[in-house]
C-alpha cells in the first residue's frame, strides 16, 4: 500500500489502513472531527485496487471537492476536500 497524508488543522497524519474514518465519534473516526454538523462517520478514506478513494459514508451535509459534492472519488496528489467549515488536503510525499 502507498503512503497517504492527510494534512489536516497543520498535522500531517499517515493514512495507515484499508478504511480510515473521518468522523465526528472520537471512538468510531481514525480523523476526528469535534463539530455538530460533521457525522460520527462521515466519511472514509479507502484502499481499493491498488489506489485510495475519498468516500461520502451518507453523511447530511457531504463531502465537497472542487465546489461539487461527491459520493466518491479517487485521491490525486494534492486534492483537496472540504467537509463542512474544513479543509482536508491530501498527498503522497
């Protein structure tokens, strides 16, 4: 598997599994998140096929990339994602 980054409020943080969850539940999200518009799992990074894909777990208020909410994506060097006030930007360096 590649190396992923999440960089996130200035931290760095290796995306080190299969199924990384974004999330409000500090129990249930590998990222959490401390906001009441944010899901307890909102979202998840997975590893399939060889790439990684950013994808909405039905949360209410989405994920955003490039302005448009998505269902699921694959992760591109750099891409950044927006889940509700916050920034989410990936690499691979």
């Amino acid at each position: 598997m590649p190396t992923l980054f999440v960089i996130f409020n200035g931290q760095k943080i290796p995306v080190a599994k299969a199924e990384f969850i974004i999330g409000r539940g500090s129990k249930t999200a590998d990222l959490p998140i401390k906001d009441g518009n944010i899901s307890r799992r909102h979202a998840a990074v997975v590893f399939e096929n060889g790439r990684f894909f950013v994808k909405d777990l039905g949360s209410t208020n989405g994920v955003e990339f490039a302005g448009q909410r998505i269902d699921n994506k694959q992760i591109e060097e750099g891409d950044v994602f927006q889940i509700c006030d916050y920034e989410l930007r990936f690499t691979y360096r």
